[in-house]
C-alpha cells in the first residue's frame, strides 16, 4: 500500500487474478491489524521501483507456488479465512500450481525439440 497523496490510499500488489471478496476481507483484516498493534509501516519509499528490492524491500513471491506457502503460514489469513477455508483455498491452488507446472507450453515445444529434437 502507498499513500500517494493525504487523505489517498493506494493498494497495487493486487492484480485481476485474485477474487476480490476474500482479498478485501484479508487487506482490511490486515489494516486493522496494523492500527490494533500500532505497527510502524516503515519510512515513504515514495516512487521507487520496488520490483529491484534494492534497498531491503521484502519482494512479493515470484509464483503462484511461493505465494501459496506464504499464504499457508501467515496468522492472520489463517484467522481471516478460518481453519476449513484457509486449508481448503490452500489445497486448491497447490493443485492449480501443480497442474501448470506440468503443462508443456507452445513455446516450449518449438524451442525445445527443435533444440534437442
């Protein structure tokens, strides 16, 4: 999230792929938890672009696979999803995860028999 200007909030890490219900009850979740522990968001990092990290930003997960396991050890999604659901939307994107990492694309194919075909 960044606050661009006051009195607006910006919240970027999100993308189409997401179901917006379950994330606007976690991101609301997670900033009321933030106000309840009074967590310290760290300085502005204004415009930087945070996808070099260079300066010691925690980087989102590459893949779906790395998001997963983060979802899966988090607390808090954990006590915003509930037990059965937080185990079950787990078990499912393991599934699709798995299910395309054994897809052969297109790309692959052509690239990849031509080169050792």
């Amino acid at each position: 999230m960044r606050v661009p200007a006051k009195g607006r909030f910006e919240i970027r890490a999100s993308d189409s792929a997401l179901n917006p219900h379950l994330a606007a009850a976690l991101t609301l979740a997670a900033g009321l938890e933030g106000l309840e522990k009074q967590l310290d968001p760290g300085p502005s990092r204004g415009y930087d672009n945070l996808y070099e990290g260079g300066d010691g930003a925690q980087l989102l997960p590459r893949d779906l696979g790395a998001a997963v396991d983060a979802f899966e050890a988090d607390p808090l999604a954990k006590a915003v999803f509930g037990e059965s659901m937080h185990a079950t939307w787990v078990d499912f994107k393991r599934a699709e995860y798995d299910e395309y990492r054994r897809h052969v694309s297109e790309w692959e194919v052509s690239r990849y028999l031509r080169q050792f075909g």
